[in-house]
C-alpha cells in the first residue's frame, strides 16, 4: 500500500528529504504519476501555491500544532454530527483508527522518544 511506503519513507530512517525532489518522487511512484508530480511542483512554486501553504500553516497554529505529524481529523456520523481530533506524532495511529473506526494495526509504532 502506498500510504505505508510513504509513512516509512517519512518517519523511519534514512528519512525521504521532501526538499530534494528526486528522493521526493521516488517515494510516490503508485501515488501519483509523474505529469501529475510535476503538476503538483509547479504548482507549489506558484504565489496561489505558496499563499495555500501559508493559510494551511495558520490554521494549524491556531488549532494548536507545534510540530510534525500534526493531524487534524474531523467525521461525520450517519445523524450528521460531526467531531475533530488531534493527533500528534507517528506513533499515535492507533488513536486514529479508534477514531475512524478503522484497523491500522498493520502501519508500524514508531516512537521518537
């Protein structure tokens, strides 16, 4: 699965550089192709680009994130409810299949501390 190559990719070491984007679009081959990848590069070098991650990174603030991974997860249940939770760090999936109502057993603890 795409996400678990990704997750390790990211949070296991040697951990993928997301500045360098050779190292970067190896570790998305099954996610995107690469016209896509290239879409999504100009595209984040572009002043829409750029204000998008600015506004994103504000309200992560304001929802009180302080480093990475930073989650927010928000679900509707079938009344119409909807509710939010944080996670903070790599090693919290578990938090969010219980929240999701979903087995992420399968992705690996990794604790930083």
């Amino acid at each position: 699965m795409w996400s678990g190559r990704l997750f390790d990719n990211y949070w296991t070491d040697p951990c993928v550089n997301p500045c360098d984007t050779s190292s970067l679009r190896a570790s998305l081959p099954a996610l995107v192709s690469e016209t896509q990848f290239q879409e999504i590069l100009t595209r984040s070098k572009s002043p829409e680009g750029k204000q998008a991650l600015m506004q994103t990174t504000q309200e992560a603030l304001d929802k009180g994130a302080f480093g990475l991974p930073y989650m927010v997860v928000s679900k509707t249940n079938e009344s119409g409810v909807s509710s939010e939770i944080v996670i903070f760090g790599s090693d919290r999936f578990d938090h969010l299949g219980w929240f999701l109502e979903q087995d992420c057993s399968s992705q690996p603890v990794v604790s930083k501390l």
